[in-house]
C-alpha cells in the first residue's frame, strides 16, 4: 500500500479553532487548542478552562460546563484532573 493509496479517500483537515472572548481589554479571539487549558475538578465549581488574553496579557479563567468540557477534550486542548478517579 502506498501513501497516496492510503490516504486516497480522506479530505481536507480544517485545523480546530476556538473562540473566547477577554473580560479585561474585552476583545473576541481565534484560539488554538494549544493556547486553551482545561481543568476539571471534582464539581462544576472546580471545572474551568483558562488562556492567557493575545492582546493584554491577561491570565482569563472561565468556567466550563459538560458541553464545554465534551468540546475542548475532542479538540485536542490539554487537559488536568484535579481530582482522583479511583
């Protein structure tokens, strides 16, 4: 089997991109999954994502709901348990 033959049938792969908007300077941006992080702890007051704001600098943490969190882990960002599963 040759590359070409291997991938024959697959498309174009459109890079995931998400956004978020900063409560600081206020703005809307495109974010990678490599500039979210996304914790999820033990209750919904535990469970957030965070990145830090492209334009001022801010560190932005927002909670994150079982939608957000099905979202953000199928796309690739990183992800912290803050608590044990055993």
């Amino acid at each position: 089997m040759t590359v070409a033959s291997a991938f024959a049938g697959m498309r174009r792969v459109v890079p995931v991109v998400y956004r978020a908007a900063c409560p600081d300077c206020r703005n809307c941006y495109e974010l990678s999954p490599g500039a979210l992080r996304l914790a999820i702890g033990a209750s919904s007051r535990t469970t957030f994502y965070s990145f830090t704001c492209p334009e001022c600098g801010a560190a932005v943490r927002k909670p994150a709901g079982e939608r957000i969190v099905e979202l953000l882990t199928g796309g690739g960002v990183s992800t912290l348990r803050l608590y044990s599963t055993v």
